[in-house]
C-alpha cells in the first residue's frame, strides 16, 4: 500500500520559505500576561525614599516579612500602619516562631531617625528573629 500523487513525474517539492510565526506570537502573549499580573504586586504603595547603596542580590522569598518606617518614624507592616510599637512586638513574635523563620526586610527611608529603625531592629531582636535585612537602591551611575 503506497500512497500515489498524481503530478508531472519529474516535478520536486517547492521549498516553504516562510516563518510559521503562531507559536512565537503565543509566547509573546503568554509573557505578557504574566508580565500584567506580576507589576501590581512589585509596586509598593508607600511612598520612601530609600538610601542608596550597592545591591547584594538575594532573591525575596515569598513568606519575607517588610517592615516600612517613613520619614516621620512611622511603622508600616507590609502597608498597615501600625498604631504602636507593642503591636510591633506581637507580630514579630508570631512569625518568629515560624519554621522556617522568614526573613525580616526593613524598608526605611533615607530621612528616617535612627531611633525609629532602632527600635524596629530591637523589636526584631526582642522577637527573636535570626535574619534581618535592609532595602537600599542601587546608587545612581
């Protein structure tokens, strides 16, 4: 069983010279949709302006904890204003207990006292968290 194409015997096969382009186009959009969903949970929505200083780069993991202090000395946890520094205290200390702890990432702004950042890192120490960590911005070329 053979399959026979009726043609002129001598004729060959035209060479495709075009790029199939679907597969690249569905790539594309896959990228950007996942680009869409992923921008709005980088942002942060306070506002500070962050020291600048060269990056180690280590990679956030999901379950890290950010601390924000603005200029004024308030403490954001992620983006909840916490009303005082005992509540500080207690939150630190449920995640403390955490295995594997997570790490605590202290976002302060440049304009920050060092009272206020101090008694965030004593309120970590306190808590006893093992890892505590600063978000700097690369400094400008």
């Amino acid at each position: 069983m053979a399959i026979r194409f009726v043609g002129p015997p001598d004729a060959e096969d035209e060479l495709i010279a075009t790029i199939n382009t679907t597969p690249l186009v569905d790539v594309m959009l896959v990228l950007l949709i996942i680009f869409l969903i992923t921008i709005p949970v980088v942002n942060s929505s306070i506002f500070v302006n962050l020291p600048r200083e060269p990056v180690q780069a280590s990679g956030q993991q999901a379950e890290d904890v950010i601390v924000t202090v603005d200029a004024q000395g308030a403490i954001y946890w992620f983006d909840t204003r916490l009303p005082a520094q005992k509540d500080l205290q207690e939150l630190l200390a449920r995640v403390a207990v955490m295995t594997p702890q997570p790490e605590l990432h202290i976002r302060a702004d440049a304009r920050a006292d060092y009272d206020s950042i101090g008694r965030v890192v004593y309120s970590a120490q306190q808590a006893g968290m093992a890892r505590i960590g600063f978000l700097t911005e690369p400094p400008a070329p």
